[in-house]
C-alpha cells in the first residue's frame, strides 16, 4: 500500500515562522532517532540562531526548517510503509 502523495513544504511557506528553537531541537531529535536506520545522521545539526526572512535556520548548511520537515515526512512515510509490507 503507497502513502498518498504529500506536496513538499516549501522553505518559504508562512508556517515556517512559527517554530521556535525548542521546537525544531525536538524535530532534530526525531531526525536522528528516525534516520540512524537509514544512516542519516546530522550529530551536529543544531538551531545557532540564523534566520531569513523571520525563519529559523538549521546548521547543516543552513537548511531552513521546511527541509526537516520534509525529511521527516519522507521517514515517516518510509516507516508507515514498512509497516503495510511487514
């Protein structure tokens, strides 16, 4: 069974202003715990206060936060089809 087709976040989106240091910190966390059996591993990625146009950005290469989320998003899918195959 396929996830149904999710449009990417993009960096621009409005939403992306809402998220707050705390917040993208825990995203990171579950990049982390989610992408280590994919061998995703960003040890470094932190929030270090940038932001462009009122968004927060991630070091690791200054993503801005619409990038965590659809990695996220691409994981999660990932795991849910795991699942159905299981």
């Amino acid at each position: 069974m396929s996830a149904a087709r999710r449009e990417p976040i993009a960096p621009d989106d409005p939403r992306m202003r809402d998220y707050t240091d705390a917040q993208i910190t825990t995203l990171l966390g579950e990049l982390h715990t989610r992408g280590a059996k994919f061998g995703i591993r960003w040890g470094s990625a932190a929030t270090l206060g940038g932001t462009v146009d009122g968004r927060i950005l991630i070091d690791f290469g200054n993503a801005p936060v619409a990038t965590l989320l659809n990695l996220l998003h691409l994981l999660r899918d990932t795991e849910r089809n795991d699942l159905w195959e299981s």
